[in-house]
C-alpha cells in the first residue's frame, strides 16, 4: 500500500472522526437549546388547580386561558408565563430586590447597591397589606401557578438556556419560590423608568454654575399649547376648586433659574471651593448612583407613547377605536407577552373576559379589551421626583435649625462567586441619600460655606419619589380588566397611583373618555416663583418638602368630548397651569401630527387608524430646514450637492432607498452635529443633549434668537459663532461623516443604512463573547421614523443613531366587532431562544404589518394551534 493512500485513509479517518465529533456537539447543542422548550400540547397535571384550564395557542403562540373560576384562571397565567419567560421574571425580581448580584456575579454589585439604597422590594413588601382581598388572592394564585411550573423542573438547564451559559461563572446558583412581593417589585420598576424630570432637573442644577438663568430657560422652554394643543380643550375640562387650588399658581418652567438650588447667596471667597463645586459633586455622585439602574423598561428622551380614541361620530364603523403604541426600550424577548383571561362563564364570581398585552411575572392584563371596553395607556411623566441637598454631619442632618438623626440600616450583597459586600443605607425625612450608593459623602468629607457661615457643612443628596410609599396599581390593574363602564374605568383609574399614566377608554355602547391617574406631589411657591422641583431645593429647610398629593378628583378627566376624539402622545394634559403635573411634558409634536391626520379625514377608518401609526413625518424638520436653507454653500460644492437634498424632501423619514430616505439621512446627520455644537459644550459629563423632543423644541425657540449664548461653541477659543455659523459648520461635518460612512453620492444615501435596531438580550446581549450574543439577539434592522415622529424609532444623539426606544407593541380595537381588531408585538411571545415563537412577530413588526386579535372564543377556537389542558394533580 502506498505511503499516499495511507496519509489518505489517515486524513479521512481524522475527518471522520472531526465529523463524528462535530454532530455529538451539534446534537448536545440541539438538545441544550431545546431543553427549556414548554409543553404546548396534550395534558399536564398541576398541582393546586381545582378543575381543568384549557390553554389555546395560535401559531405565534399566543395563549388564551379558559377556566371555571379566577383561582384556576391566575394559577394557570402564572404556570404559562413561567413556562414562556421564566428567566425574564427570575432576572426582573433579582434586579429589583438589590439582588442581581447573585445571578451574575460582581457585575451586579452597583446595581444592587442602588436598588438597595432605595428600597424598592421594602416598599413593595408594605403594598399586600393594602390591597383588596380579591386582588391578594389572585396575586397568591398567580404564584403559586409560578412554583407549580419551577416545581416540576428538575434543574435549571430545564428552566432557560440563560441559566446554561450564566452557570459557568455562577456554577451554585439556585431559583427560588415566586413570591407575591416578586410581583409587586416589578411594579417599582416599571414606576423608575416611566417618572418625571429627574435627569432634567439634575441636568439644571448642574448648569448653574455654568450658564446664565437665561440660558437655562431657553433649554426647557414652556410647553407650546398654541402650536400643538394639549390633550384636553377648555370645553373638555377646566380646574375645579379644590383643596390644591393656589398651591402652585405657575409652572416651573416660568420661574427665574436661580444657581445651584439658590446655594450661592452670601457665598464667600474665603473658601477653598465653593458652594457650586461642592453641590456638583453632590450632584455627579447622585447622576452616577442613577445610571447604575439598568433600564427594565426603558429611560430618556424617546420614551413614550401614542394612543388615541374615535368616537362613533367620525369612525367609519360607526363604533368607537382605540389605538395605542408604547414608546419603550428595545430588548429580546420584548416587554409584552400578548394572552387571553376568560372564565368560561362570566359571573360576579368569575369576571374575567379579557385579552391584550401584559408584563411576564403580572397577573392580569396591562392594556387591552375585554367584552365592553378597551383602554390605552401613554406615560403622563409627571414630576413625581425632587432632589434635596442635605447637610449632614456624622450622623446627624440638620433640619429647620435643628439637628436630625440620620435613620440608617446595613444591607448584605450576596455576590455569585465572590464575597459578600456590606453597604450602609442612609436616609432623611425626604428620602434615601443616593449620593452615598456610589461614593460615599461621608467619606468623602466635601465642604463648602453656605449663606455667608464659615462653618464646613457636608452635603448628601437625597430623593423624595412618589413610588418610595406603598401604593395600590394592582389593584387598578384587575379592576380595568374587568370595568364595564366609564364609572369603573375611573374607579380602577383612582388607584392607578404608580406610574402616573394619561388613561384613555372606548367601549362597546360608542363612548369614549380620559383620565389622569396617579400621585402627584403638591408643591407651594417659594422664594417667590421657585417651586421645587425645577431645581434641587434646600433640604435643611421644611418648606421646600411636599405639601401632600393633588386628590384624584382634581386631576383632568373627560368623558364623551365634543372633537369627537381624544389624543394622547406625552404632550400637556391641559393648558391650565392646575394643577401642577410638570414643567417637562413632551413638546407635542407626535401628538399634534396625529391630530392633523385624524381630523383631515371626514370618517377614520380601522385602517387608518394603523395607518397613522406608521407615520414617519418630522412636524418639526421644515422650520429647521428652512434655516439650514439660508446658509448658502456657493463656495463649497461638495456640501451643497448634500444639502440639495433637502429643497425638495417632503420630511418623511422611511428606511427604503426613495429620496425621501436620503434626505433623511442627511437631515438627521445635520442634526446630530447642531445638538453637539449647541449644547454639548455646555452639558455635564454623563449628561449630553438626546437630540429628543425637548432639543427641537429648544431649538425651535433658539433659530429666532441667532446670537443666543447656546449658540456659542466653547471649543472654538477667541471666536464667538452665533446661529448661522453653528448650522453652517453642521452641515459641512455631516456631509463628511456621511461620506464616510455611507458613500460619496448623496442620493444613494438611506436613512435606514444608519437608523437600525438591534434586539439585544438584557444580561446577555452585549459585553459577552460574539456566539453568545448570537444566541440570544436578533437584528440589525433597518428602521424608518425618529425622535419625536410618529413612528417612535427614538435614538440618541450623543450615542448614535441606533433605535434605543421603539414602539413595544402596536393594537388597534375595534369596538364594533372586537375579532376585526389587529395587533403584532415587536419580538414574540416565546423568550426562549431559537423557539419558533421566540422573533416571529418582527419582521411584521418592522413592516409595519399587524396580525388579527381573535378574542371571542369561536374565534379562538377556530385559530388554535396548539392545545394544553390543565389538570388538577391528584394521588
């Protein structure tokens, strides 16, 4: 035999073997991946239920439940929810707790230490006691449906692919029972993220010792209720006399800014540094202790929402709809999981008929329909935060003179893999000292003079947050679930305390109505105008704190307007100036442009209604454009052959390879390039313009003031550039960086080449080896809209241009047949990777296309898939 044909055998026995060893890999891979894969179909036996629960599933895995009674009904959304994104709830409640530290290690120690510092799971674990009997019995079914389904699991390489990979750093972790405080944490999350102006206020205390009041002002301009209109007219509602009246007579934003919380007065030159410096620092610990919060539902300028109601009058069904689209962070598997809650007979015992969008780890459902009436949800971002600095002194603060014992506790971080961390948790009468969750201000030993004294005096910042008191949103949620009427929708609107949230209603009977909910602080005028919150205020003197809550039956609500509609996109609730909400609404554009589309219209039909949805118009690109415009570029062809493009765009913003795209790209490249050179030179580290709604509007108020000080670019030493010079020189640098990055011919230019989105897991989808983030994200897509446009594709400015903030999900609900409604989720309803249900939604999504929302059970039935039957566990 030849030496060939021996080195041939040899080299194809040792591919062979390569071979054989790759599908062992490939075939343990497969099985890995399909372990945590749910049952679907047949029966299972679960142990606590008292007769059967049909779970009917269509192709995108939808799940509609059908039982005999709420127990049953709760315990099985709680074994389903477990059984399609249990990891997703496991991560949610550990991050909540201060405890996330435990699933991934180190990683989570400064997380942890601020959720600590606030307490959320202490607040959360106040909340059971308070709710109504019903309301504690489901919250228990709910989890004891949860331990069902982790009982049954052997390990937890059966519970998530997630626990597989995270395993090789935390080999001892182990999943613990679900508990009824798990859920009402998540609530204090989803409150974090969807508050008021905390970053703005941070934000303008900072500027003071930088920039004149003046300029501040000119940054948060007031809201422009006679360009884009409020949510509701004069005619709609008007402010009732009440306890609250005169409390507040105008917003913030009218009041003059004074310089870092009015620190400065009396401030001398003796001290080594002054009471700016000192409050600063204060400040950038707290900016920092802030940003350690991993946004669960998404933070900034992009998050929102879109929703609006047709009354019968000028819908084509002659019925009432409702539209709503949740403006919220981008993630994989995405926030909602879409279900149905039937009793298969509907009495007072078993009233539940109902179907939508809901949070894994939530009994209930969030937004949706039952059989009489559907409801939408927007953030009312009301300002339901203050930050207070504190002079503290050991273990004292001082309060009106006097001094305050600080009250303290120590909280143990167990840590994965490492040891144990020991912090101490400081607070006053306003709240926690965050200050302290990332560098201690004791320690830190800061001082300053303060009002002329000599004496040191330390500084802490603390945080007076609504969400910090036990509040009641569940019971609210269950109650929507199963309102029949506006009465009941303002019923259960009365306890939607946290987040504050604009609430709209249709229902089957053709009436439409609105109602803002939630807990807002009264706030009384001090040093003349100053009201706290648009600043820091004097923690050390008590008529800076909350004068108590504005009462519910204060707040604007509307029933049956006469527009014949009700839009709400983030925008004022009202022009009146009471009560106070905030001085930090939504500059209303989104909300006013779908004003525009839905009253061109003689009759809205349901088609139009997820027409609008899709609508990628920039209301506030010509006035920009019209200025960009002016500057001429005669001697620099190169530029003007890109800004040619702009003469003729008509201002949508679509992903496709139209002119229109092209425009867009150069336009929000331009305008990426003014947010820098206007603001960022200005701004806080750590605290940089978005390029949201707020700029525009800034902006929008800036183009008639062309020597304005924002104008100035402090980078350019000995030169003092006002408006011309600023859009000049932003044009010049994106036509550049677009060159770059996307070519040299403007026309073949596309917005959705920079405009993309990719679907990240939260723990596992970036800072992790490539194959891992393979297995868990999806993407890139390109992506049409923008910051404050209809179609919500937010991004951030001093980031780039990739989607941070899209809308979640997208429904429209006809009230004149309930089974004609659509909707699509951005992901899918499945979060376990590589399952068929885990992204099937999103390039329908992306499309903007919607799936049909079967709810009546003929409907059901006829779209089931897959079928599983509940079955009480017996000896």
């Amino acid at each position: 035999m030849s030496r060939l044909t021996v080195a041939r055998r040899s080299i194809l026995g040792l591919l062979a073997l390569v071979l054989v060893a790759v599908m062992v890999l490939g075939v343990l891979a497969f099985s890995i991946v399909r372990r945590p894969f749910p049952q679907q179909d047949g029966e299972l036996a679960l142990k606590g239920l008292t007769a059967n629960v049909d779970v009917l599933r269509d192709d995108r895995g939808v799940a509609h439940l059908y039982a005999d009674n709420t127990t049953d009904l709760f315990m099985a959304q709680g074994y389903v929810h477990a059984q399609d994104r249990f990891f997703e709830m496991d991560l949610r409640r550990h991050i909540t707790a201060g405890r996330l530290s435990e699933m991934v290690g180190e990683g989570g120690v400064e997380t942890d230490t601020v959720i600590r510092t606030m307490g959320w799971r202490r607040v959360a674990s106040q909340e059971l006691a308070l709710l109504e009997p019903e309301t504690r019995r489901m919250l228990q079914a709910y989890a004891d449906g949860v331990n069902a389904w982790i009982d049954q699991q052997d390990s937890t390489s059966e519970m998530a692919l997630e626990y597989t990979v995270l395993g090789q750093q935390v080999p001892d972790y182990r999943v613990e029972p679900w508990t009824t405080t798990d859920t009402l944490a998540w609530l204090k999350a989803m409150a974090w993220d969807l508050k008021g102006n905390y970053d703005a206020e941070l934000t303008r205390a900072r500027l003071g010792s930088r920039v004149s009041p003046g300029l501040i002002k000119a940054l948060y301009p007031d809201y422009p209720a006679t360009q884009n209109e409020p949510i509701l007219s004069e005619e709609d509602w008007s402010p009732k006399a009440s306890a609250t009246s005169g409390k507040v007579g105008t917003t913030t934003a009218n009041a003059p800014a004074p310089r870092s919380a009015d620190l400065s007065a009396g401030s001398t030159a003796t001290t080594a540094r002054s009471v700016d410096e000192v409050a600063d620092e204060a400040y950038a610990d707290t900016q920092a202790a802030l940003a350690a919060i991993p946004a669960l539902i998404g933070q900034g300028d992009g998050i929102g929402s879109n929703s609006w109601v047709v009354g019968p009058e000028l819908s084509s069904t002659g019925e009432a709809m409702l539209a709503n689209d949740p403006h919220l962070g981008t993630s994989q598997p995405g926030i909602w999981v879409q279900m149905g809650l039937h009793c298969r007979q509907v009495t007072d015992a078993c009233p539940f008929d109902v179907s939508g969008f809901g949070f894994s780890g939530v009994p209930g459902i969030v937004i949706g329909h039952n059989a009489d009436a559907a409801w939408g949800v927007t953030n009312l971002d009301p300002d339901v935060t203050d930050f207070y600095l504190e002079k503290v002194a050991g273990d004292t603060y001082e309060r009106d003179g006097k001094r305050e014992p600080i009250e303290s506790r120590t909280e143990t971080i167990k840590v994965g893999g490492g040891e144990d961390v020991q912090i101490t948790v400081r607070s006053t009468v306003h709240g926690p000292i965050l200050s302290d969750a990332i560098e201690g201000v004791a320690e830190a030993g800061r001082t300053a003079t303060v009002d002329g004294s000599t004496d040191q005096e330390e500084y802490a910042v603390s945080l007076a947050w609504t969400a910090l008191e036990p509040s009641r949103t569940a019971d609210a949620i269950l109650k929507l679930n199963t309102m029949t009427n506006f009465e009941d929708f303002r019923a259960a609107a009365r306890d939607f305390e946290v987040p504050s949230q604009n609430l709209i209603y249709a229902d089957t009977e053709g009436h439409i109505g609105y109602q803002s909910p939630g807990r807002v602080p009264v706030r009384e005028a001090v040093d003349g105008d100053n009201v706290p919150g648009f600043l820091p205020a004097k923690g050390w003197e008590s008529r800076y704190d909350w004068k108590g809550t504005v009462p519910f039956e204060d707040l604007p609500w509307a029933y049956d307007p006469p527009e014949g509609y009700i839009v709400t996109a983030n925008q004022a609730v009202t022009a009146s100036k009471e009560p106070f909400l905030t001085s930090e609404y939504d500059p209303g554009y989104r909300a006013q442009r779908i004003r525009d589309l839905l009253t061109v219209r003689e009759k809205v039909t349901p088609e139009d209604m997820a027409r609008i949805q899709l609508d990628s118009h920039n209301q506030f690109a010509p006035a920009l454009v019209k200025a960009m415009l002016e500057v001429e570029f005669d001697d620099d062809p190169f530029t003007a052959e890109a800004q040619d493009l702009l003469r003729t765009w008509d201002y949508n913003q679509p992903a496709d390879d139209s002119s229109s795209g092209a425009a867009a790209a150069y336009y929000n490249a331009v305008w990426s390039h003014i947010v820098r050179l206007t603001f960022n030179d200005d701004l806080p580290a750590g605290l940089l313009a978005s390029g949201g709604g707020s700029n525009m509007l800034a902006v929008q108020g800036l183009l008639d003031k062309p020597r304005s000080g924002w104008w100035d670019d402090r980078g350019t030493a000995g030169v003092v550039e006002g408006r011309d010079e600023i859009l000049r020189q932003a044009q010049v640098d994106a036509r550049l960086e677009l060159t770059r990055k996307l070519g040299k011919n403007p026309q073949k230019w596309r917005w959705g080449q920079l405009h993309t989105l990719t679907l990240r897991h939260a723990v596992l989808g970036q800072d992790v080896p490539a194959p891992v983030r393979w297995l868990f994200n999806r993407g890139r897509h390109d992506m049409p809209g923008g910051s404050a446009i209809v179609n919500a594709n937010g991004w951030d400015a001093s980031v780039g241009y990739e989607v941070t903030a899209a809308p979640s999900m997208r429904m429209v609900v006809d009230l004149g047949d309930l089974d004609k409604s659509v909707w699509v989720n951005a992901t899918g309803s499945s979060g376990h990777a590589f399952h068929d249900n885990y992204a099937d939604q999103t390039e329908a999504w992306v499309a903007g296309e919607t799936y049909p929302w079967r709810s009546t059970p003929d409907a059901v039935k006829a779209a089931a898939d897959r079928t599983l039957v509940l079955t009480p566990e017996t000896t």
